[in-house]
C-alpha cells in the first residue's frame, strides 16, 4: 500500500485546506451595526415577514444571508417631529419589539454580546438597537437612562444635525446654526461619559471631526462608528479621514484593544464619481422634495420621511452603481490603516437615499463580500473578525467598562442637569 511507504514526517505541518466563503459564514456571526429599517415598520406598516418590495432588509434575506444580529436603527427626523422627539424615539424603539413579538420563532430580542452569541446557537437572528443622533435624549441625561433601559446599545451623538452639546458634520459649515466651542460643551462630555457608565456604545458616525476627536478624549470605552467609510477613498464629510480610523483603532484608553469602524454601503460614501454625480443633480432633487411637500400640505396629507426618501430614490436611481469591489476596497483600506482588528459591517440598508454598490440588495448578498475578501487572501480568522467578531469584542469591552465605572462610584455630572426645561 502506499501509504504504508509514504509516512509523512512528524514535523511536516499539513496545509490545512482553504475555506469556502459558506464554511465561513457558518462560523462565524455576522454582525451589522446599522440598519434603518423602523421607519418601515412605523410609518409603512412594513413587517420583517413580509416581500423586500423596494426595501432591503426582511427575514428571508436575513435568513439567505446567515446574518446573525441586526443593530435596528432609532431614527429621528428632526424636522418633522420637532417637538415631539422621544415620543417619535419610543414609537421606533416599540416598532422593532413589536416585529419581535411577531415573529418569535425567528427572532430574539437582546441586548448583550452574549445575547449575540446565545441567539445565533439557538439559530435566530438578534435584534438589538442603535439611536442614530442624540436629539433623541432632549437634553435629558435620565432620558439617555431608560433608553437604555429599554435595550438602546449605542448612540451616534449625533445625526446630520448639531444639537446643543455636539457638533454634525451636516451642519458644522452652517454659521446659522450654533456650534460647541471645543466640540463637546460640558453636558456632551457628561452624556459620553453617562453612556461609559451604563455601557451604551459611543457612536462617532456623523459627528463633526472636532466632536470626534473631543469624543475620543472623554471616552474611557473604545468607540464604534456604526456606519462610516475612508474619506481618502471617498471625500464625504461623513466619512474618517486616515488619522480618524488610526485613533478609533486606538480609542478606549491604554488597556483598550480599541474601537471598530464599519463600513457603509451607501454608493455615496464609496464612491467619489458617485457622490459627485447626486451632488450635481441635489438642487434639482431639493426643488422636487418641496414640491411635493408643498402638494401634501394642500391636500392636508402627512408628508413622511419615507415619502420623502422615495423621491430621493427615484433620482438616485439615475446614476450608474459603483461595483461592489469598491466598497471592498474601503475595507482593504481600514484594514490596511487601522488594523484587521478595527473593521465591520454598518450597512445602512433601508437608510440610504440611493443605491447601494452593484449586486448588493440585502444581506443575502452578504455571501459576496465574503467571497470577494477570500479572493483578496484574507484568512478565514480575518474574515470572521469582519463580519462579526470585531464589533462583538468592542461590545464586550464596552460593558467591561460599564462594570468598572459603576464599581468606581465617583461623582458623575460635571454641570447641573437642565430637568426643568429644554436648554437653548
Ligand atoms: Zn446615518
């Protein structure tokens, strides 16, 4: 017999075979910190059962693309409900509890690392939550507490506007709008530093590169930017310049092993000709937003954000899609800057006024990103630290440090809290 003559020598090491892209993602737990799917649930009556129809994101992509564990974005559109912004928090925050309740054979509710873990051997998909801009808290710090109660794990400070202790990168050139002198006021740094404490995660999406790096500062946790691309690759204000990704992958302190910054979908963000293309075409977009605005308001109909992202769309629909390799491209890049051990998936589904790179409709697409960093030569390990892994061990650090600050039990709020009315 010849493998009677052939006994390989005790110190050859076997070259163990390569993983396909599916014995992949079977081991691994596919995370996505962003997705902007409740203001379907309230405002279409959109349930995670139902067909995509125009959107991207419902149980049988989940399911097709072995996505384990959804941060739902809390949303606010500040215009619209000015003045009624928690109440329009807490109706988000019921609407992905209520998708739970219905479908209870396949999703679970948590709002713990573990929780991730346990769901995803229990084979359901966990849902947890994100408030995208702190205008939510209304300048509240024990409003900021019983969302976390009520299960909120991060919260992007800010949105694409300021609010009156941090700064946007949507605004931060408007001289109309007040601003923060150093990028957080003294309430900011408390509402940062009450979200340390409780063991929400610190969202620097969208804030302004002042209120970054002043955030980064304060926070004794490593931060998350849940849905945020390389602005070397993409000039969006939105997006991290290269110093911005190295003091992420360096946030949390000393001790850190340091934050995550995963990468957004929106072709906006990926791709420069793309963002170029609905730069030019944006005041054209504007005047026909107004438009039908202005007709809602005559026929004293409501006029909802996902009215107004139809519009959006419609135009949008007229550039060309970047290729998928280009958002790949993103994550080569962070990886490259930042380290393998600081980059995600934020997709942004449901949330983008535009399309999303070729080819990648849902997370039944995620599959493609898989394959194409298999091509590139990332490990399986790399892989799933990609996926999942990474957001995972910053969640875990996060109530780490939670645990440690409330065993500290030192004095927390710098400044008097405004209970008794809105500041100005
Ligand atoms: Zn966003």
């Amino acid at each position: 017999m010849l493998c009677a003559q052939t006994h390989p020598k005790p110190t050859t090491k076997m070259t163990p075979k390569k993983m396909t892209a599916a014995e992949i993602e079977k081991s691994a737990i596919i995370i996505d910190t962003h997705a902007d799917t409740p203001q379907r649930f309230v405002d279409d009556h959109f349930n995670l059962g139902d067909p995509l129809n125009g959107g991207n994101l419902n149980l049988d992509s989940i399911h097709k693309g072995n996505l384990g564990a959804e941060f739902f974005s809390i949303w606010v559109e500040p215009s619209i409900y000015k003045g009624q912004y928690a109440r329009r928090t807490l109706e988000l925050i019921d609407s992905v509890k209520q998708q739970v309740a219905k479908y209870p054979n396949q999703i679970m509710f948590v709002t713990t690392p573990e929780g991730i873990e346990y769901a995803h051997r229990t084979h359901k998909f966990a849902a947890l939550m994100g408030i995208e801009g702190g205008h939510s808290i209304e300048n509240s710090i024990p409003l900021l507490r019983q969302y976390y109660a009520l299960g909120v794990r991060y919260m992007t400070l800010t949105w694409s506007n300021s609010t009156d202790w941090a700064d946007s990168s949507g605004d931060i050139d408007d001289k109309t709008i007040p601003h923060t002198k150093e990028g957080l006021t003294e309430f900011g740094k408390d509402v940062v530093y009450e979200m340390n404490r409780l063991g929400m995660m610190v969202d620097i999406s969208h804030v302004s590169d002042r209120t970054f790096y002043r955030t980064l500062v304060i926070s004794r946790a490593p931060v998350i930017a849940s849905h945020s691309d390389a602005r070397a690759l993409c000039d969006a204000p939105r997006n991290m310049t290269d110093d911005m990704l190295r003091a992420v992958a360096h946030s949390g302190g000393a001790d850190s092993k340091g934050g995550v910054i995963d990468v957004n979908y929106f072709s906006g963000f990926v791709s420069q000709a793309y963002k170029d293309a609905a730069k030019a075409q944006q005041p054209e977009v504007d005047k026909a937003v107004a438009d039908a605005k202005e007709k809602a308001k005559a026929e004293g109909r409501e006029f909802t954000p996902s009215d107004e992202d139809k519009i959006q769309r419609s135009y949008m629909d007229r550039i060309p899609r970047p290729p998928l390799s280009m958002l790949i491209d993103h994550i080569d890049h962070i990886v490259k800057v930042a380290g393998i051990d600081h980059v995600g998936l934020g997709s942004d589904f449901d949330g983008v006024s535009g399309q999303l790179p070729e080819g990648l409709d849902s997370p039944a697409d995620i599959p493609k990103i898989t394959q194409a960093l298999l091509d590139r030569g990332y490990s399986a390990e790399d892989i799933r630290k990609i996926l999942g892994g990474n957001l995972l061990r910053v969640f875990k650090e996060v109530e780490a440090v939670s645990k440690q600050l409330q065993a500290e039990d030192r004095p927390r709020i710098t400044e008097k809290q405004p209970f008794d009315k809105p500041q100005k």
